[in-house]
C-alpha cells in the first residue's frame, strides 16, 4: 500500500516514524511519502519537505509567511496527486493539515489523522471540518474522546500515548559514558528545554539561562533541537556551568534532577521521564494577546490538563522572569516537593492508557485501506 504521511513539527516527526515502523509491521509492502524529518527519514526515503521549513510561531509570524505556506499548500497537492496514495495520514499541524484534508476529500482520498487538533483549546469550530473531510481520527489523551463523542457525536478511536512507547523503546543510556562524552561535571544536571523553533528558543533560553548563578551546585545543559545546528545556540553559553547536548533530549532527562521546559510535549515527555519541571512559556506580545482571547483553558501544560489540577508549576508571560524562575526551580529541587510531584506522575501515566499507540493505530488504518 501507500502511504502519504504529513507531519509538520518534531514530535509529528517522531510520532511519525514511530507509525511507519508498525505500518511496515502490518504491511510489508508498504511504501511512504511524507513531509517530516530525520527520524522519518531513517525509515524511509520518501521524505517530501523537512519539517524545520514548515514551523512558523504565534499569529504574527504566520502571517508574515503567508506566501510560503501558500506555496507548499499548492505543491503538496500536487505531489499527492502524482504519489496517488491508498491513504494519507495527518498528525497534528492542524493549520496547514485541515486544508490538505478539505481538498483531499473531494478529490476521493482515504483521510485519516493520527493525534487531534488541539479543538478543545480553541477553534472548536474545527469540528465540521473534521466531520465532513476526516474518515478516521485516532486520539491520544483521554478526554479527547469523551469531547469528540459526547459533545460533538464524531466516534474516535483513543490509542493511548505513543510517547509511552517512544520513550519505552529507547536504549539505556550509560550515564557515566554520556557525562564524559559531552564533557559534563559531577553536578547534579538541570535540564534546560526551550523548544525546538528560532524564535522561542530566543525568547525562552534567555529567561532560563538568567538563573544560573543562582544555583552553583548544579549544572545546567541545554538540549538541543535536532533542527537547530549549534552555532545559534553558542551565543547563549556564556558561563562555565552551562553545557550543551544536541538531539539528545532523552538520554539528557533520564540522567536529569529537574528541567525548565517550555510549554508543549515537552512537558509530557519530561513528566514521563519522573523529573519534576517548571513549565514555561512566552511568546510576542500580539501573539499572546490574541492568544489569552481565544483559548479557554486553565492551564497550558499537557500534564496539567490531563490531570485536571496544577501538578507542575507554569510561569507564562510577564510571570516567566528570573525571580519567579529561581523561587520555583528551588521548590521543585526540595525533597518533600520531589515526592508529591512523583506520585502524580505515576497516576498521570497511567491516565495516558499504556504502551502500543503506533500498533494500535496502524492496525486500524491497515484495515481501513485494505478492505
């Protein structure tokens, strides 16, 4: 079979690769095309446009960069109509996913879309898009199905978490080879995780960095996006105890005591890992402002979200300063903090409803194409 696979950020790149892995499972003739990244890549060499051309951050920015995007609506038409796939998948990136769709449908493709536009943070008008132009949606958090079905009466199929398996799967890594490796001392490591685009990393790292020496005793090592190469991030190492690792951000959590994350999956994969985090997020100002109107939600972090209550503290915006950063690194540093945060952590995984998001998943579309 075919498969068309469009995923336009680092975890779709991820998530991804992940699917193809058990698409091929399933189908041992299975053939990709897919717009995506290195991960994706190393499955197959049916990479269309590299995800780190497609992210564009905040309001502003998109509209700066409306010509681009209208550029690759257009040639990812055509690629799909010269590829005719059996099927195509969409994960996530729901701004430039859900017109692909539209148009995919009327012209007789098989849609399906794996990982939900976030609808129930905004755009819930999103819906009668995804009604009328989405076979098949597959969900990985737990009250995205209850939303999907008892609100708007769309039937979904809820996989599980495909980070559990992701983060699962990986090799161990040897703390002592990985410290020596990228020169890192005996301290106790903080991890620093702004994001993966130009423009929050720029705006996140520069609040994270300020609280260094404030916290002699640790070290903080900044990981690094696999989209970024590190002479943008070398302006920002400005002090002995800062280091740095690229494309390493899983190796980096399990040897970590605590990490400064930006709001996202990041928030997710560091929960997952059991290393208690201060979620962060600022973004430009018009961007916020449009931002805080539209999305009605209490909290900004997944963990928050799935859990319902505020088991990691979130500084956004003007409260994402170094004094508020210090204060709350230092609570989550402390030993009876660290246990509480545990003990969430250990319920949240358990919310996220086990390993085997990307069997699941690929067997359902399987099926779906093959009959």
């Amino acid at each position: 079979m075919k498969y068309y696979i469009i995923a336009g950020e680092a975890s779709g790149d991820l998530h991804g690769s992940n699917l193809m892995k058990a698409l091929l499972n399933k189908d041992v003739n299975a053939n990709f095309r897919f717009w995506g990244g290195d991960l994706m890549q190393q499955v197959s060499d049916g990479l269309v446009k590299h995800y780190k051309d497609l992210a564009f951050m905040g309001f502003l920015e998109v509209v700066m960069n409306l010509k681009t995007i209208s550029k690759n609506l257009s040639f990812c038409k055509e690629d799909i109509l010269n590829y005719n796939p059996d099927v195509i998948v969409f994960i996530d990136y729901p701004g430039f996913n859900l017109r692909i769709a539209k148009w995919a449908k009327i012209k007789g493709f098989k849609t399906h879309y794996y990982i939900s536009p976030q609808i129930w943070a905004w755009k819930e008008n999103r819906i009668k898009d995804i009604k009328r132009d989405i076979d098949k949606m597959y969900v990985i958090l737990p009250f995205e199905k209850t939303f999907y079905e008892n609100k708007h009466h769309y039937p979904v199929e809820f996989v599980g978490h495909p980070l559990l398996d992701a983060i699962a799967d990986r090799t161990q890594v040897d703390e002592y080879e990985f410290r020596k490796q990228y020169a890192l001392s005996e301290k106790p490591i903080i991890a620093l995780l702004p994001g993966s685009r130009k423009q929050e990393i720029s705006k996140m790292l520069s609040v994270m960095l300020s609280v260094v020496d404030k916290f002699p005793e640790h070290q903080f090592v900044i990981a690094g996006a696999p989209s970024q190469d590190f002479n943008f991030y070398e302006s920002f190492i400005k002090n002995k105890n800062i280091s740095f690792v690229s494309n390493k951000t899983y190796d980096l959590l399990s040897i970590s005591i605590a990490a400064l994350v930006t709001s996202g999956t990041a928030t997710l994969e560091t929960a997952i890992f059991k290393i208690p985090q201060v979620v962060c997020y600022k973004g430009s100002w018009l961007s916020y402002q449009i931002g805080k109107r539209l999305v009605n939600l209490k909290y900004i972090s997944l963990v928050n979200l799935i859990m319902d209550k505020e088991v990691v503290k979130e500084l956004i915006q003007d409260e994402f300063n170094t004094k508020n950063l210090s204060n709350e690194l230092k609570i989550i540093l402390d030993t009876k903090k660290r246990s509480d945060i545990f003990i969430n952590y250990y319920d949240l995984e358990k919310r996220l409803g086990g390993k085997g998001a990307s069997e699941k998943t690929a067997k359902f579309i399987f099926k779906a194409i093959k009959n």
